[in-house]
C-alpha cells in the first residue's frame, strides 16, 4: 500500500521501513524524493528507527511533502516507542510526527473501546486480545454483537491482519431457541458461587482429544479414571492425578458418567462390549465422530445393557477443550443430561439438541462440511496464486477478510433456501456466477492446475441455470443437492 502512495505522491515523499519478525529485517532506506530535504530528513531519523526496529514487528516511517513524518507499527516497547517518537520530533526538518505506534495491548484496548462505543454490542461479554496481527474474539454473543464486532475491526482497528472470531453465537435463530442451552458460568472458565462438587469422570480412549479431555476434568478437580489400548499414554495424566484402570470394564465401573472417545465406531463397540455389565446405571457419553444411524444404533445397543445413551459432536480441536470457544453438541438421553450437564460444561459451551441420539452428529458433519467447503476454496485459491509464486501465507491477509464479509450473505441466501423463494433479494444472479466460474477454471487450466475441486460446483451451477434457476442466487443449488439423481428439476 505504501509503495501505490509512493507512486500517486511522485517524489514528494520518502520513506523508512523496517518488517519481518522481531524487527530485525536491515532498514532500507526507499528515497523518490527529488527534493534533497525529504531524502535527508528520511537519512536523519533511520538511526532512530534502527535502535527500535528490534522491539518491533513491523516499523514504517514516511516522510511527507509538509516536514511530517507517519509512524506506523507493532512495538513492544510503548516507552521506547515514545522516546522514539519524541527523538524524531526533535529531528531539523520534521514538523510534525503522526504516531501510529501500537503495542498488542493498546491495540485490543482500540478495538475494546470502539466496542464499547456501539450501541449494538454489549461489549463486556466480548474478550479482546491481540498478538502479532492478529485479534482474537472470545465470549459467548448474539449475532448482531458478532458480526458489529467483526465490523469494527475492520473499521477501527489498526495493525490487524487476522481476525480470530473464537466468538460463539447464542440462540440467534427460532430454531436454535427450541434447543436447550447449558452455557452457564463453568462454560466460561468462572468458578459459580457456593461449593463445587466434583463428581469422579471416566474417559475411554487417550488419543490426542482424549487425553484433552482427561487434563481438563483434572484441572477442574474431578476424580479421573483413565483407560486407553496402549497403557503408556495414561502416564502423564497418572502423573498429573488421574487413576489408571486396569481395563475398560474397570474405568467404566468407577463412576457414574463414562466418556467415550475413539477413533471410530468399531473401535467404540468393541472396546464397550468389553466392558460386559458395567455399562449398566451409567451414563454413556460417546464423543467418537460418526454418522447419525451409527449414534442411533449405538444408543440402542447401549440402552439393551441398561446404560443412559448420550451422543456428541466435539466443534473444536484438542488445544480448545475446556474453553468457551469449544463448542460440543449433544444428542440423546435427556437423563443423562440434567444429571451430568454441569461437569460436561468443563469441556467448553454446550447445545443439547433433544433425544434423537442422531441429531449431534447430524450437526456435526453438517458444520464439518461447512469446514471442508472452506479449506477446499482456501487451498484452490492458494494454489492458484501460488502459480505466480505468491506465498499463502501472504495471501490469506487478503482471503480472511474476504470469506468474513461473504459470511454475511448467508443469512440471506439460508432465507432463500428456508422459503424455497431463490429470487428473493437476490445479491448476484446464478447466470452471472456461472459464466464468472467458468473463468476460474478456464484460468486454473491455463495456470496448470488440477480443477478438480472447482467442477463439481460447475456442473451443479449449469445444471441449476439449465433448470430455469439463473435469474435467482446461488442458494437454488440445494434443489440438487436435495435430488443427487436429478429428476425433473425445473423452476417455478
Ligand atoms: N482431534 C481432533 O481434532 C478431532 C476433533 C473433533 C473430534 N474428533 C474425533 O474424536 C475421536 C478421537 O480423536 P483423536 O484425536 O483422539 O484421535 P487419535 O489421536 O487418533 O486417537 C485414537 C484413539 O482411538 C484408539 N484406538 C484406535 N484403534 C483402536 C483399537 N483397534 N482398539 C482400541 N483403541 C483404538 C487409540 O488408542 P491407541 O492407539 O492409543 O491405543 C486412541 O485412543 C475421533 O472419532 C475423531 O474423529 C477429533
């Protein structure tokens, strides 16, 4: 952006900048200036910007026309960044000093601050921090205070190239106000008033998330009963306080409420069926990913041998357990829920969908396509730049704004889908998107590579257009979706 500047104000400026982590990238001294007086003022103020650029992340100086030097940057140090700025002040022929130096931390007070002056956001419940570019959201949210808050990043917020939305949305449709909620204060990582109970949990299974799992109930204080195939990987939770079971019928035996998390469902079954009687008067809480028959064939099964059946979907990774920003969707024996919900809130936010034990994986593998839909696209459009040797991680500065903006669609084209009216409020026209389309593949062809993520999407866009759907959004899609065979589909 700085060198587009360079190029509009011709030689009426100079200009100093330092990148690259830490700071320690040599400065470079880039002088368009015909006029000697900018070139020295640049030249006089580089010592200054050297001393600082190891207590920065990124350090740019432009020296304008007027005598004024702007400051731009991510310091550490804010006293040294002040000294700095009051030395360069005191330099011959700078006028003014524009100072846009921020640390981390002031730079999560601006964002907080422009937060807290929206009327739309309630914004103590909204947890800013920010760390090398990038701010983090945390805290639980409308949608209206979620998406105010991505706005006035963008709007407001200096120095932030990435937005970490960690922000989890609270009943923001009718639909999602049918369902039973159990956020409460353990959600947030907030002792609750009065004396903490801390009933004993068993966890079966200790890959990487069981074994998350397992150190968050023993952060939390409960007793923790562990049992994993290979024995050894139980020892740093033994180490740590948990109690080792000699077998899975033993871990399930020592209390009430057993997790389950394993790599699949044979795995689940025959380690359960292992476990003989045990699994009677527990609550089973499976949290093994599978599909909504296998939650349901399991809830039977475990409900013939006397066991409450609880199925659940983890929306998080292993780093994220015992966070608000954990999200676990739970399915299935209401029971089990009203007596084990509170110690299941140690492991982040919770939705209980009802007793249909298939609805949280349901859910789960809807919001994991979602995902892969997502990585799908990033990664086409970062081999695609990458074709004129762009780097990805330099692209993405550019494609998270972008994919945060276009989430703003949706709300209108879900809209669309729920009414089955595809023209109502239409953005851009599935004809207009379809030809557009055809020029990423034609380009992706031309740049050498594969399309092979791009076509499906293609043949169901010219089969929706063929329909008689082109004049409505790209939303008319999931007519096809819903009909994979493609029967008589025609527009009303
Ligand atoms: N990790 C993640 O990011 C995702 C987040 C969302 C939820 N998934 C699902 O969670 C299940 C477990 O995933 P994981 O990350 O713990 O997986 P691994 O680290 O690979 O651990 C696998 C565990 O399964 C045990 N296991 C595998 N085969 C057998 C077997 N034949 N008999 C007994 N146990 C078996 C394995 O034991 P061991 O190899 O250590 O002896 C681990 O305990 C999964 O459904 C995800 O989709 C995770």
């Amino acid at each position: 952006m700085l060198m587009g500047m360079q190029q509009r104000l011709g030689s009426r400026f100079a200009q100093v900048r330092s990148e690259g982590a830490g700071g320690r990238a040599a400065l470079a001294t880039v002088v368009g200036a015909e006029d000697l007086e900018y070139a020295t003022v640049a030249a006089r103020i580089t010592p200054v910007l050297t001393d600082l650029a190891p207590h920065a992340s990124s350090l740019c100086a432009t020296v304008t026309a007027q005598g004024a030097v702007v400051l731009d940057g991510r310091v550490s140090d804010p006293a040294l960044a002040a000294e700095a700025v009051a030395q360069i002040a005191a330099t011959p022929g700078v006028r003014r000093v524009y100072n846009h130096l921020y640390t981390d931390a002031q730079i999560a007070n601006l964002i907080t601050a422009a937060l807290a002056l929206d009327e739309r956001t309630t914004w103590e419940t909204i947890d800013v921090a920010c760390e090398s570019g990038t701010a983090v959201l945390r805290g639980i949210v409308t949608s209206v205070e979620a998406r105010v808050a991505a706005e006035e990043i963008a709007q407001h917020a200096p120095l932030v190239w990435h937005v970490e939305n960690r922000l989890v949305v609270e009943q923001p449709t009718e639909k999602e106000s049918r369902m039973h909620t159990y956020a409460d204060d353990t959600a947030y990582g907030r002792q609750p008033g009065g004396k903490q109970e801390c009933p004993p949990v068993t966890i079966i299974g200790l890959g990487a998330m069981g074994q998350a799992l397992a150190g968050t109930f023993l952060q939390h204080g409960h007793p923790t009963i562990v049992w994993n195939r290979s024995a050894s990987k139980a020892d740093s939770l033994v180490a740590s306080g948990a109690t080792r079971a000699a077998t899975a019928a033993d871990a399930i035996a020592a209390s009430r409420l057993a997790i389950v998390c394993v790599l699949d469902y044979d795995v689940a079954y025959q380690i359960l069926d292992s476990a003989g009687e045990a699994l009677a008067g527990r609550a089973l809480v499976n949290l093994t990913n599978g599909t909504p028959q296998q939650a349901r064939e399991l809830a039977g099964w475990a409900r013939e041998r006397g066991a409450q059946y609880l199925d659940g979907g983890i929306m998080a990774v292993p780093p994220m357990i015992g966070r608000p920003e954990a999200l676990l969707l739970y399915s299935g024996s209401h029971e089990a829920v009203e007596a084990h919900g509170e110690t299941l809130g140690r492991l982040g936010s919770r939705i209980y969908l009802g007793s249909d034990p298939g609805l949280a994986a349901l859910y789960d593998l809807a919001l994991l396509s979602g995902m892969y839909g997502m990585f799908a696209g990033f990664l086409h459009a970062s081999a695609l730049v990458g074709t004129e040797r762009v780097k990805a991680t330099e692209f993405i500065g550019l494609l998270i704004p972008w994919l945060n903006a276009m989430t703003e669609s949706l709300p209108s084209l879900a809209d669309q889908i729920d009414t089955g009216d595809y023209t109502k409020d239409v953005a851009s026209n599935l004809e207009m998107q379809t030809t557009a389309y055809t020029n990423i593949i034609a380009a992706s062809q031309a740049q050498g590579i594969s399309t092979e993520l791009l076509v499906p999407m293609q043949v169901l866009m010219e089969r929706a257009v063929a329909a008689g759907y082109g004049a409505g959004d790209i939303s008319s899609l999931i007519e096809l979706i819903r009909q994979p065979k493609a029967q008589s589909t025609t527009a009303n």
